[in-house]
C-alpha cells in the first residue's frame, strides 16, 4: 500500500484493550478492492470523517477516520454487526 496512515497511540492501545483490533491490523481493511466508504454524519462538526468497511483476517472490519495532512488518520476498528451489514448490502452479498 502506498498510503500513509497516523493514529493515536494511546488510542490504538485503547482501541486494542476494548475491541481486540490495533490500528496496525486496520490498516489493511483499506487493501480490500471491494471495500466501502461512508461518511459519518453524525460525529465530529470540525473535520469530516468517514467509515471503511473491508475484509481483513475472514470478517469485516469497520475502521472509523479521517484525513490530515495527506495522511489516513484512524480513530478506531472493530468487527462490528453493521459494518459487516452495510459491507454486504453495497457489495450484494446474499447468506
């Protein structure tokens, strides 16, 4: 991958602590060629940010971010039900 991701570190041990995923791992939910973006539209009034869902280790991965200065920076991940939902529904992937 040729982009440039930042993170938080206390956030990354944090993130990791709570929802079994580093930032580290996250990166790579952005290398799945059918990953989905969506902005978040209810969180922060001062930068955009957005969700990627991806596949990363057999499950979805839901990684929440956003850019600065050129860089992908990441605010937090899990596997979570509806990342893995909207993942499915824009990729039209039927169980």
């Amino acid at each position: 991958m040729n982009t440039d991701f930042e993170w938080d570190q206390d956030k990354n041990n944090e993130n990791e602590r709570k929802h079994g995923v580093n930032f580290e791992i996250a990166q790579y939910a952005f290398a799945d060629p059918k990953l989905v973006i969506a902005e978040d539209l209810e969180h922060s009034r001062s930068e955009k940010r957005f969700y990627c869902f991806g596949k990363v280790k057999g499950g979805v991965l839901t990684v929440h971010f956003t850019y600065r200065r050129n860089h992908i920076r990441i605010i937090g991940a899990g596997f979570w039900r509806k990342g893995k939902k909207i993942y499915e529904e824009k990729n039209r992937i039927y169980r």
